[in-house]
C-alpha cells in the first residue's frame, strides 16, 4: 500500500529464533546480528514499505527466559517512542509470546497504535525461513491498519494478543486464537475484519504503561488424582493469584473433600483462584455441573473462555494495582482487553 510519505515503525528486537545466529552451543541471541540481516533484505527498501528503525531491548532472550520485568522493559519502549512511531513491531521468541502479548495488552493503558508481536520457528539467515513473511507482514500491519491492539501475527494471520495460544512447536501455523476469530488474515491482500478490531481510545488519550508489581501468582493443571496436599501447598502464603486449569467446562475433583477445603483456606486468605479450562475451545461455566458449582461455593471464579496465559497476565496486571481481592475478583471477570467474552 504505497503512499506519499514513507510511514514510521519501530521495531524492538527482544530475542528469539527470529535474529538468532549459529554458535557452538546452538542457535543463540547475538547483539547486532539482526540488524545485519535486516540490511540484506531489499524488499524492506521498496517504496511501499515503512521507514524501519531496529532498537534492541536491553539484554537480548531466548523467550524461555522472559519474564515480567522483561514485559515492562518491553512496554516502557513502546511508552517513550509512542508519538514518534505509526505503529510498532515487537520480535520475540515462539515459546512465550502468548504470555507476551497478553502482558502487553494489560500494560499498554490507553493504547491508539498497533503493536504486533512475531517472530518466527527458522532463523531469518536459514533459506527455509518463516521469518521474512512474518516479519514484512507485521511491518505493512503496523504502518498501515488502524489496528490499535496488541496483536500476534504468524503464519499469516493476525491475532488478538491476549486470546492466542501456542499450538504447534514445528509447524509455520504456529498460533491460534481458539475462542475469538483472527482480527486478519495476509494472502494476496491484507484483509482486516475491522468489525472485530476494539475502538481507539478518545482522541488525546495518552498511553500509560501500567507496569507489573511483584504479586505472586502461579498456575495449576489438574490432573486425576491430583493430591490435595499438592494443592495446599502451592496456595500456602505469599501467593496471591492462581489460574486453576480445570477439566472441561472447569471442573475439579469435588468428591475430595481435602482439595475442596484446601480452595476454601485458600480463598479465605484473599487468594485469587481463577477457573480456566485445559481445553482449547469453549468457556468455563461453574453452573453446568455439580461439580463446577463445588468449587464455585469454595470460593473459586469463572475464567469464562480467557486463555491461561490471558488469565496471568491479568492477575498480574490487577494485584499489581493495589486492589482488594474481592475488586480483583470483580474485574478479572469482566472484559477489559478483549481478552473474554461476558
């Protein structure tokens, strides 16, 4: 999409296998070696294509080692350029971008340009790479849609950041977006389903980067016979937030008398515990069944049809503004970023 004056992105290089070079332990984050790539690539000097400038974040990550001050440095950069830029490109590693984008999403308050979040499984310097798709996709995405969303786009497909998942360790189609349609899908045209995109914020809103505390919260996948010891000991103090990964619809072992009364202690200290679904489709409803309605008595909440990866970030996001367990459990029940369906 050509126009007059060649539009600004920023792109921020946090790591991952995108800009990996070969080193004698494997693939691993190199200092200045993207950029290098980057200046090989003549499709990013065609006319159509935005004015790029390339910004390492301090201290470059294999994803595996992300973790919430890492998001904040992420945010923060987006903060101190965000009237210098039409939009942003962030590159992060494949194994924790879904945790990524959903802090982003919560971070980024008041936020009226997009940020799209790739990446890629094959280095950009291998011939079979998914990394130049990804990337000038993202590019023309930032610089020319009003997209005002943390999004995902991979494997030509632009997704909500804070309903994508990971899918798929190997293949190039390696996120999905399992209860909320792609906001838009890259072929021969960009198209945008602009009914799906969420509102810009009112004009002169400035955005604020609500950063994350330190709150601790945690994550629990239920298995059959999982010992109620195992449950008390992981809700014992200092924690404040548990995404509790259920069976189906948000079930739990209810017939244990142990595990019940071990939410119940738990949910009396002002522990949040979140009730998500193991599956990758559907929304949890603690009505449906006898069992559901057991841990909702035990004083357990509906994640609806959150992501786990959405359902932590907003823990985070939300016991790191201060609030009382019982206002943090009113709004991580409500839609705030998209990131549920009421």
């Amino acid at each position: 999409m050509a126009t007059m004056t060649r539009r600004r992105v920023l792109v921020a290089h946090t790591g991952g296998t995108i800009g990996m070079a070969r080193s004698g332990d494997g693939w691993a984050p190199s200092p200045g070696h993207l950029s290098k790539l980057l200046a090989e690539i003549p499709e990013l000097q065609a006319p159509e294509m935005p004015e790029v400038t390339v910004r390492e974040v301090e201290g470059l990550l294999d994803s595996a080692d992300m973790s919430p001050r890492h998001w904040l440095r992420i945010a923060r950069e987006i903060g101190r350029w965000v009237d210098d830029y039409d939009g942003f490109v962030i590159l992060h590693g494949t194994d924790t971008m879904a945790y990524t984008t959903s802090a982003l999403a919560f971070m980024l308050e008041g936020l009226s340009k997009p940020v799209v979040v790739t990446g890629s499984q094959i280095p950009l310097q291998q011939t079979r790479t998914d990394a130049r798709a990804n990337l000038i996709g993202a590019l023309h995405i930032a610089a020319e849609f009003p997209v005002p969303e943390v999004c995902l786009f991979f494997g030509q497909r632009l997704l909500r950041g804070c309903r994508a998942v990971k899918v798929n360790a190997v293949g190039f189609e390696a996120f999905d977006s399992p209860n909320f349609p792609p906001l838009g899908r890259a072929g021969v045209d960009i198209r945008i389903e602009e009914r799906l995109v969420r509102p810009a914020p009112p004009e002169g809103t400035r955005l604020h980067v609500q950063g994350f505390g330190e709150p601790v919260v945690g994550a629990l996948r239920l298995f059959p016979g999982i010992p109620a010891k195992v449950l008390r000991n992981i809700l014992r103090p200092p924690l404040q937030g548990l995404v509790l990964e259920a069976f189906g619809v948000g079930n739990g072992p209810a017939g244990d008398r142990e595990f019940i009364a071990a939410l119940e202690e738990g949910a009396r200290r002002d522990v949040v515990i979140v009730d998500c679904s193991q599956c990758l489709r559907g929304r949890v409803d603690l009505e449906r069944y006898a069992t559901g309605r057991k841990l909702r008595d035990a004083g357990v909440i509906s994640g609806f049809d959150m992501t786990a990866e959405a359902a932590l970030a907003k823990l985070f996001y939300l016991l790191s503004r201060g609030l009382s367990a019982k206002d943090v459990r009113r709004h991580m029940q409500e839609d705030l970023r998209g990131e549920l369906t009421p």
